[in-house]
C-alpha cells in the first residue's frame, strides 16, 4: 500500500544505514580464509594510517586483499544504488535499471571484446577502458535513436531493450568464438570482486563521488520529474536538461562499475525501490540512502560471496540475483505491478 | 503584465500548422476564456503561452521579454499552468504535491522554508483540501486531485494563471466554486486565461471570450457577443439556442435535429 506512514524519518534511517555499513565493513575485514580478531584488524589499520604499516601476512591480508576489496564493494554498491534510482525517476518507472538502458550490456560487450582481442597484446589493464567507452557508445546510441521518438522516457525504454538485445547476441557470439578462454569469459560476466586492488578503488570511488555530487543538486528536481514531463517544465524544470544529465550520469556510473566488476545484477534496481517504500519518493533523502543502501547491500553479499564456500567464491552476480529476483518478486506481489513506489 | 501570443503559427509537423496565424492577450484583472472544438488547437495554443513549445513563427511576449528567451524557471515564477490531466501514479500526499508549485522559488540546494509550509497550507484551504493534505494523491478522487493541482498553481504565486478545462472532472457546485475564484483571482490582479467547453455556467464569469476554430481565431468579444448561436454553430458545427437573461443566467441548448432519437 503507498502510503502507509514511515515509522523512521530519513535522518534515522540514514543513520542506521550508515552504522550498519561501518559495522559490516569492519566484520567484513575480520573474516575470510583467515579469521583476523577485531584488536589485530584496527592495529593494522591504524598503523597504516600512521605511515607505518606492519609487512607480515596478516597485514597484507587486511591491506592489500580485504580492505581495498571492502572500499570497492562500498564504491560499486553505492554508484549501482544511484545509477538505479537516477535511471527510476528518468523514466518514472520503479522497474527499471541501468540494465534496460543497454548501459550494462553495452559494457559487457566492450569488456569481452576487449579481453579477446587486445587482452593479451596491451595487457588486460585496457579492459576497463574497452568496457567503458563501450557502454558510453552504447547509451549515446540508444540516446539518439530515443530522442527521435515522442515521449522521451517510453522510446528510451524500447531503444534500450533492443540495443541491450543485440549486445547480449554480440556478448553471446563473443563467447561462443572463444575458445579456451570460455571460463575466464564467463567467470568475469557473472560478476565479481575477488581481482580488486587498490588501482580499482582509485578508479570507482571518485566516479562514484562525482555521481553523488551530481544527484544531490537536482534532487528537488528530480521530485518534480515525478509528475510528468510536461507538469514539471510548467512547474519550472529543465526537463530535457534534467533527462541528459541523469543519462550520462547513469551511463557513467554504470559502465565503470561494470568494467571493474562484470555485470552485478539487482542492486541498481532493488536499493531504490526498498529505500522509496520506507521513506517515501523525497530524492533529497532517497539519493544518499540509495548510495549508502546500495554501498551496504554488495558488501553484505560480496561478503557472503567470499565465505559462504570458502575456500572457493561464488560470483557475487549470482548471489546478488538468486536473493535479488525472489526479493523483488516479493515486492511485486505485495504492491502490484506498474504501480509506483511510494 | 500581459501575456501576448503575436501572430503565432505552429504545428508539430510544421508543414501542417495546428494554429495559424493567432494573435491573443492575456490581460491581468480579466479572465480570458478559449472555446473551441476538440481539437482545434486550444490545448497547443496554451503550451505556446508558456514556452512549453516553440512557434514556428510570431512571438509570445512576457511583458516585454519573448518567452522563448526565458528559463523554464523564470517562466514558472510568472506563469502557473493547470494541465488538462495529471498522472496519477504521482508517490506524493497532496500537501506534497503542492509544495511542488514552490520548485521554481528554490535556490540550488532546495530547502524548504517555513514560508513555502505556510504558502502551501494557505492554498490547499483556499480550494477546501486543507483536510486531504497528508493523503496520497494517489487515493483522491478525480475532482480532488484536480483541486489539488490548481492549489499547487496557486502555490506558485505568479501573475498568470492559464487554465486547461480545469472544471472537468468537478461537479456543478465546484466547478460553480471555481469560477467564482478565478473572478476572485482576476480582481487580485491576475491575469487569467482558461479554456472551457462549459456554456452553461463559465460565460456568467468571463470577460473576454475566444473563439478558435481549425487554428484560426474565428471571434473574440464579450461573452455575449461571442457565443451566439451562430457563431457557434460556424465553429463547432452545430446548432445550439442560446439564450441571455440580462447577463446573469444563460441557457443553452441543443436544437433537436430530426434524426435525434426521443428519450
């Protein structure tokens, strides 16, 4: 039912969102193929801090595997949860995600080809940038072929669903041509974190910066867009400047998530949806739940991805969709479909 | 400050125009009303006014500013639009809703102040919802929904105020209430234009009348004047007996045509 009222004010729930994450992070860096005590893991952290850092295998455990793999999880789950709720409110459908803008896919596309054909000639470290010019391409396309038709958000839906069609065939040609480098292929589609460094976490935390800077300002924007295009430019918006923005933003975020981590489904599309039935559709609450919700909701599963069969790791892709479609089905059954989250 | 459409043709196909050649002014103190057939361009005409779309040639005067050259905020501080129809699906309360009415008023980071709170309670009791605030919009009914968003054009406290067909979905004793506040609104100095199909109450509250037929303006007059028989009947295609008692009541009716089955 829309509408019930919150029994928490965004503020607490904020609060609470931010507490948990810390709290997580922290438990996150304890376990693992090795249990590290809690005293070890902060004296670690803080001697690093200090300039010190200890050169024994626990410190690079905590160091150089687990605590850039943890800031990683936190930057891709909070730009997938922003990417999510800018791609919501562009189309005014609680449905949808960077997936169905193509931008997912268009990034994949990008990162397979890359990993095939140039991988091994100028090093894999070229994928990323492969995997993100690619979705960008992508979305421009989609962009332009959308623009076309009359109502901005409905032909950017269908232009999205078809391109994201054909790059999934290209992505599916791609496998099937590779030959003994199948598993490898299809290992980094499923999603994961597990080659994060500190090189990864440079990359992601400034993009994912830069998407929160970018969606603060036009928050109350974003509440008008909810009405309508025509309503909110009657009301004062810069509609077409509005839908731009929020495209690159989710193009941007989306394809840099992707080309560090391979395509991790549900998290863009089920932290807004969540956040909006517990606070309400205010974007000026929802858009730093959704980073913090989104940073919270991968470190939980990458967490479970790395020690639920220890010493062997599930694709957190898997994890993050095997949970996420129930959830989400959930969802829909209780609110019915089509309606907005309110 | 007027609002004036100078010989403005657009279409959204240019090579066919939907209107032609229209020139009308929206004159603050008086309400202005635009009657026409489905159709015939009213609702396009409105979107022109506040340089939601483009004329293809003519211009639309703020004042002495071309609208084309203002923001879509500077336009909403000046000029508030009732839309034909609103979403439903929209995830706010109607108190909510009306805050919107304040966007354009907001600086960058958008904070709400106390005097928007009191902007917006004070128009939600203006059109009687001040007891639906805290309901979703989503749960009102049609005749409500569309109190709360001329409540929510009201909100935006701008000297124009353009109506479309906005008594619609109200029945008689509303849609009696609001012509008696856009009269209320005029005599605040607004400058108000609505487009209606009503013949039966809104004359009693116009100043001007409009009458747009197949893009062109095809009269503009005094109520009286404008909407007679057969002036209507060259714009609508149908006959219709209007009938004046001294300016203060008005009957139309449909003149029965032969094929018309009895009831």
């Amino acid at each position: 039912m829309a509408h019930e009222t919150h029994p928490l004010s965004p503020r607490q729930i904020l609060l609470i969102l931010g507490a948990a994450t810390l709290l997580v992070a922290f438990g996150a860096l304890m376990v693992g193929g090795a249990a590290i005590p809690l005293k070890e893991v902060v004296r670690q952290c803080w001697q690093s801090l200090c300039g010190h850092a200890a050169d024994d295998a626990t410190g690079r455990i905590v160091l150089t595997t687990r605590l850039p793999r943890i800031i990683l999880a936190i930057a891709v789950g909070a730009g997938m949860g922003l990417a999510g709720l800018a791609a919501q409110t562009l189309f005014r459908n609680p449905l949808a995600s960077p997936y169905v803008m193509g931008v997912s896919s268009g990034a994949a596309v990008g990162a397979v080809f890359g990993m095939l054909l140039v991988g091994k000639a100028i090093g894999f470290a070229a994928v990323p940038v492969f995997s993100v010019a690619s979705g960008l391409v992508v979305t421009a396309a989609v962009f332009l072929l959308a623009r076309r038709g009359g109502h901005f958000g409905q032909s950017l839906l269908l232009a999205g669903i078809a391109v994201s069609a054909f790059c999934s065939a290209l992505t599916a040609a791609a496998l099937y041509l590779a030959g003994e480098r199948l598993q490898t292929l299809v290992f980094w589609l499923m999603g994961g974190l597990w080659q994060a460094t500190w090189r990864d976490v440079l990359v992601m935390a400034p993009a994912t910066a830069a998407c929160f800077t970018a969606l603060v300002f036009p928050a109350p924007a974003m509440d008008v867009a909810l009405v309508g295009e025509r309503s909110a430019r009657d009301l004062g918006v810069n509609v077409r400047r509005l839908q731009n923005g929020l495209l690159i933003l989710v193009a941007a975020a989306a394809s840099v998530a992707v080309s560090l981590t391979g395509v991790i489904g549900f998290v863009g599309l089920i932290v807004p949806h969540v956040l909006r039935m517990a606070m309400g559709a205010g974007h000026r609450g929802l858009v730093p739940a959704c980073a913090i919700g989104g940073a919270l909701l991968l470190l939980v599963a990458d967490t479970l991805a790395r020690t639920v069969a220890a010493p062997a790791e599930v694709p957190v892709g898997i994890l993050t969709a095997l949970v996420g479609a129930p959830v989400f089905l959930w969802l829909l059954q209780r609110r019915g479909v089509g309606r907005p989250a309110a | 400050m007027n609002l004036r459409a100078e010989n403005i043709t657009f279409g959204y196909d240019p090579r066919e125009p939907v209107l032609r050649n229209v020139t009308l002014e929206v004159v603050p103190g008086r309400v202005t009303a635009l009657f026409g057939p489905n159709g015939c361009g009213k609702s396009t005409l409105l979107r022109c006014l506040n340089g939601s779309l483009r004329p293809q040639s003519g211009s639309v005067m703020l004042g002495d500013r071309p609208v084309v050259f203002m923001t879509p905020r500077e336009i909403a501080c000046q000029i508030a639009v009732v839309p034909q129809d609103t979403p439903h699906d929209v995830p706010f309360t109607a108190a909510q809703m009306v805050m919107l009415g304040r966007y354009a008023r907001w600086d960058a980071w958008g904070q709400e102040s106390p005097e928007d709170t009191e902007i917006v309670q004070a128009c939600l009791r203006r059109m009687n919802v001040a007891d639906l605030a805290d309901r979703p919009f989503s749960h009102l009914s049609g005749g409500e929904r569309q109190r709360v968003v001329i409540a929510r054009a009201l909100a935006q406290e701008g000297r124009g105020l353009l109506l479309d067909e906005p008594a619609l979905h109200l029945d008689i004793a509303h849609q009696l209430e609001l012509y008696r506040l856009v009269r209320t609104l005029a005599a605040e100095g607004l400058a108000v234009l609505i487009v209606c199909h009503d013949l039966l109450l809104a004359p009693l509250f116009l100043d001007t009348v409009v009458l747009l037929a197949h893009g062109r303006i095809i009269a503009t007059g005094r109520a009286t004047e404008v909407l007679a028989p057969d002036r209507i009947a060259a714009a609508f295609g149908t006959r219709v007996r209007v009938a004046w008692a001294d300016g203060t009541s008005v009957h139309a009716a449909l003149e029965r045509d032969e094929q018309d089955p009895l009831p």
